[in-house]
C-alpha cells in the first residue's frame, strides 16, 4: 500500500528547521564563518509539473549549501547539468550559481536530507527526520513518473518513505524498478561526485546510460 502523507506538512523544511541538533549547530557554525552563504534547508529545484525527480543525498558544503540551488557550486552538479542539458531535462547555461538562468524542464531536484550534514555523513535519525519532506513533495508532485536515485541512500531513503522492501530492489548502478501501486519506475546511479569519476566507478558514458533508460521511459513531450 502507498504511504500515508501528511497533507499539512509542507513540501520544504523552514529556513530554521530546528529538528536535528548536529545539523543546526553546523548551520549556525558556517552562518557565523560565511554569513553571505545560504546556510539554511536547501528548497527543491523544479519545472512546472515533472515528470522526473532526482533525488541526492544531501548539499554540499561549498555547493548547495553555499549557493542555496541543489547540485550547484560543486563538482556533482557540473556533471549531473551537463547530462541533464544533453537530454532536454534542463535548458539554458549552467554557470554553478542559482542566478545563471538555468531552468529545468519536466524534471525537479531534491535531496534526501535539505541541510548539510558533517563530513557529508547525515544519521539515520536526521535522514528520517527529513522523510516527511520527501513524502510532501511527491504528493504536490502528482504528474512524477520517473525517480533518478543518486547512490545507495538516496535509493534506500525512497524505498522506506514509500513503505517498500529494500531487499525487493536492490540497488545497483543503472537499475530499473517498477514500483507497483505507485504510478512510477526508479532508475538507480552511483552518485556523481567527484570521488567516483575520479576513481573510475562512474564515468560520464554510464551516467550518459541512466539517463538514456529515463528517456525511453518518458520520452520528450
């Protein structure tokens, strides 16, 4: 049975969220030493009406967290664009900053967890704290069809939120799942960070493969 959602619970956490004391005192930390970055829940970036959701595991320090737009500022966000451009999910000039102009088409980025967690590490409590976003952002988001989970815990983070086994899709690089009931399929990718194309465990033609899979199954409109 699909999850149950909170209609109430809005679709980002307040720029204030108190909810998980690591991650505050790590906010209020960077809000003192960098008071001209974002420093605060990161907001989904979305088109109108999307068809694709691709969800990550949580800002960057110098990236999302630093400019306020998921995946823009680091090294992840340069590739994830670039591929997203290539295959019509985004228009314009990405330039790692949220006043390039860059806009999506049927397509929204989110995270997993909306703040910085340290060391990139979130807990298990501060990734279940941040579920009820998730889940109010698929219920205002009726028309998603397609869900690009970016690593292991972005994938494992969408399964529970939605109340599915884990062990019934298990994730590996360029999997497919059909998740019955739901209306939608998730397509699975390591993570595009600099650390897997570095070592090799990514590179940019099996990333290119994922999203070759996500546009067979919805095509350009």
């Amino acid at each position: 049975m699909p999850a149950q959602i909170d209609n109430q619970i809005p679709t980002d956490p307040p720029p204030d969220c108190p909810v998980c004391p690591r991650l505050v005192a790590l906010r209020h930390e960077l809000q003192a030493a960098h008071p001209d970055w974002h420093n605060a829940p990161v907001p989904s970036f979305s088109a109108e009406n999307p068809r694709l959701l691709v969800i990550g595991l949580a800002p960057g320090m110098k990236g999302a967290n630093c400019t306020g737009r998921p995946f823009t500022g680091d090294f992840a966000g340069d590739l994830l664009y670039k591929t997203m451009l290539e295959y019509g999910f985004a228009e314009g000039t990405y330039a790692a900053r949220p006043d390039d102009g860059l806009v999506l088409k049927d397509a929204m980025i989110t995270n997993a967890v909306r703040c910085l967690p340290p060391q990139n590490k979130p807990t298990g409590p501060e990734i279940k704290a941040c579920r009820p976003y998730l889940l109010a952002t698929l219920s205002a988001n009726p028309s998603i069809r397609a869900v690009l989970a970016l690593g292991r815990i972005a994938h494992e983070t969408f399964l529970t939120a939605l109340d599915l086994r884990r062990a019934a899709f298990p994730f590996a690089h360029c999997a497919e799942h059909e998740l019955p009931g739901h209306g939608m399929s998730l397509f699975d990718s390591y993570h595009c960070s600099r650390y897997n194309t570095n070592t090799g465990r990514l590179t940019e033609d099996m990333f290119r493969t994922v999203f070759e899979k996500i546009r067979q199954h919805i095509p350009p409109q």
